[in-house]
C-alpha cells in the first residue's frame, strides 16, 4: 500500500510517497514512464545516491528509487528482528506492489545488488533483467567468517561512536580510494551521505544483513536455476569480489560479466558515463532477446 506524506528530507521540502509492510514505511520516488527501472542503494548510500542514473534514465523509462529499512526518511526500527536479508528481499516485493509494477529491470550496488539477487532467485517471473554490480564481498569461503567478524566490528562502531565520526573513518576505507582519487566531488558526497546515516540503521543493518547473509559461493543450486539475464559489473581492483563474481558467471545460465580496469566498488560513481551506457546496452539487449551464452 502506497500513502503520500509530507515531510521534510535533509532541508527539501517536497511531496514524498511511502510504501507500508508490517508497520515499516518505505520511502519511494518514481520519475519518468516507460519500462520500469528500479534502482537499489548500497549500505553506505541512499537512494539520492542515483540521481544522475535516474537523470539519465527518467527520459525513456519509468525509474523507481527507495530508501532501505534503516535508511530515513523510511523507517528505522530499533529492533534486530526486523533487519533481515529476507526482510529487505520483501521490501523489493513491496515497492513494486505500491508501484503498480509487475515486472521490472533491477540494478543493485553492493547490498543492494545481493538483495536483488535474492529477489529475481525467489521471484524471476517478476524481474525482466537484473544488472548488478560490488557483489559478493565476504562471499570466498576462506574469508567468510572473517567478513562476518568485521561486519559485525563495523556494526558495534555505529551503534556506539558518533555518527559524523563513524561515517567518516567508513567513507574512507581502502574500497573507495579510486573513487576518491578518481571523482573528488562523488567522494566528498558519498562521505557526507555516510555521515548522515541513521546510527540505529546503520548498525543493525551491518550487524543483522551484512554481517548474517549467506556466502554466494555457497548458492549453486539457487543459482543454476535462475534463468532471468543477468549483468554482472565488477572492477578490476574491487578484489574482495572479484573471483566471487566469477563464480557467479559461471553459475548462473544467463549471466555475463563486465570487468572494468582500474576500478574499484563503486563502478557507478568512479565511471558513471561508462556505466549508463552499459546498462543501457543490457536493457536493449534484452529486450530484443538477444541475451543469451548459446549461439
């Protein structure tokens, strides 16, 4: 169910639309008409981290962004029960009923691009595409449990420290030095968006979904069933998931697989020109029913 509100977002006054499951409201935009396009946000961003995509997309098609669980102005439970991977899978479910969108293309960065998997895995009948991109960290089984021990190091940091200070030292890890050498003005924008982060939502989600998902590398029945297209875009220098998306290419029947040099997580803001043009390509690509490994 779909509901209008009006409400104040960090100092922009505007009509906002929500989308209510379960007493959760998730916070919506759609822009644009045509096939619809839903975009969803890495832990360290918000849906506004879309803006020039959606820019660029909103001319043909019918673009949806949304705010996570956790993520204001959607709501932040203060609950661990209520963060989950399957409750963020759910979520997908419920931005395309209060959407009126039966199936969509998604496109998912980091934790969004692995909750998108799981929703095209639970749900392929009601997904056209998926482009994904910063998956699978943690995923190798030699480092697994050590992701899990770190998620949950980073989860204490932002359930105890003071946001603007634990945004800050988690804006500045070694996955975003391209970024920040590569697009100043996006980096300095995606440190101040982590600062801004609800620490409540920050933290059970980095305790609860990234710190208690399952290794990808452990999915290979799930995934060999899936037959919806799949792109999957890593960089080159993204080296915490860069053999694991190799296995996803290899895994999944209808999966292609883009390497970009010299790049690192955050493909959509290090080359965003490149990246719309290769989501572009997908889109097109599929929709005249040229995907396809077979010959």
């Amino acid at each position: 169910m779909a509901e209008d509100a009006r409400s104040n977002w960090h100092s922009t006054e505007h009509t906002m639309m929500f989308a209510a499951r379960n007493g959760v409201r998730l916070h919506f935009d759609s822009q644009g008409a045509g096939v619809p396009l839903v975009f969803l946000h890495e832990f360290a961003g918000d849906a506004r981290s879309w803006e020039p995509h959606v820019r660029t997309f909103s001319a043909t098609m019918r673009c949806i962004t949304f705010n996570a669980r956790g993520y204001p102005p959607s709501s932040v439970p203060s609950d661990d029960s209520s963060y989950s991977v399957q409750a963020a899978v759910d979520d997908i479910g419920t931005i395309l009923d209060a959407t009126d969108t039966q199936r969509a293309f998604l496109v998912g960065a980091s934790m969004g691009g692995y909750s998108a998997l799981q929703y095209a895995i639970q749900n392929p009948d009601r997904v056209m595409g998926l482009l994904i991109f910063g998956v699978g960290g943690g995923s190798r089984p030699s480092i697994h449990e050590a992701h899990r021990q770190r998620s949950l190091a980073n989860a204490n940091r932002f359930l105890t420290q003071d946001i603007e200070a634990a945004g800050r030292d988690y804006a500045n890890g070694g996955s975003r030095r391209l970024l920040k050498r590569k697009n100043p003005a996006g980096f300095l924008k995606f440190e101040q968006r982590c600062m801004e982060l609800s620490s409540t939502g920050a933290g059970l989600t980095m305790r609860n979904i990234q710190g208690n998902r399952q290794s990808l590398e452990t999915m290979e029945k799930e995934l060999s069933n899936l037959t919806v297209p799949v792109l999957i875009m890593v960089g080159d220098e993204d080296d915490g998931c860069l053999e694991t998306d190799i296995f996803l290419k290899r895994t999944l029947p209808a999966a292609g697989l883009c390497v970009v040099p010299l790049t690192g997580h955050a493909i959509a803001q290090e080359e965003p020109e490149f990246f719309d043009a290769t989501l572009k390509h997908f889109i097109e690509t599929v929709q005249q029913g040229n995907w396809s490994k077979s010959g």
